[in-house]
C-alpha cells in the first residue's frame, strides 16, 4: 500500500503537460462522450473519432491560450515605457 502512494504522489508532482493533457487513449468511452457533449460535440464513431475530435478542440483552446497570453504580454510592454 505504501509503494502504490508513492507511485501515486511521484505522479503528480511531474505537473501536467500538454502531451498528458491531450492523451484520451486510455479514456473510457463513456467519458469520451460525456467530454463531447459538454463540449457541444457529435458523440459517436469510433473511439479514435471521438479523440480526434477532442484532441482538435483542445488544440484550437490551447492555441487560443497562447495567443491571448502573448497578446496580453505584448499589451503590457506596449503600455509601459
């Protein structure tokens, strides 16, 4: 038991990427679809369908991100001397 809570607290202390972030392979598809429809997606096809269409939307999200954080950085510098 010891050994399982110290895989399990090591795991979580790498941090989130965007690579672990976007990996659905080992999501259940009953959780694929739930994601879906709370994104306003089709929920059927195959699972690699339905992770396609996640990975696609969450792509285009974090792209926003970027943008929207370097513009705002820009913004700041623009503003200040």
């Amino acid at each position: 038991m010891r050994d399982l809570s110290t895989a399990v607290n090591r795991d979580d202390s790498k941090g989130s990427t965007s690579a672990d972030a976007n990996d659905f392979s080992m999501t259940r598809v009953i959780t694929l679809k739930k994601m879906l429809d709370k994104k306003g997606l089709a929920v059927d096809g195959s699972c690699e369908a339905m992770i396609a269409r996640l990975n696609k939307t969450t792509n285009a999200c974090e792209r926003y991100r970027q943008w929207h954080t370097m513009r705002n950085l820009l913004n700041v510098a623009v503003v200040q001397p």
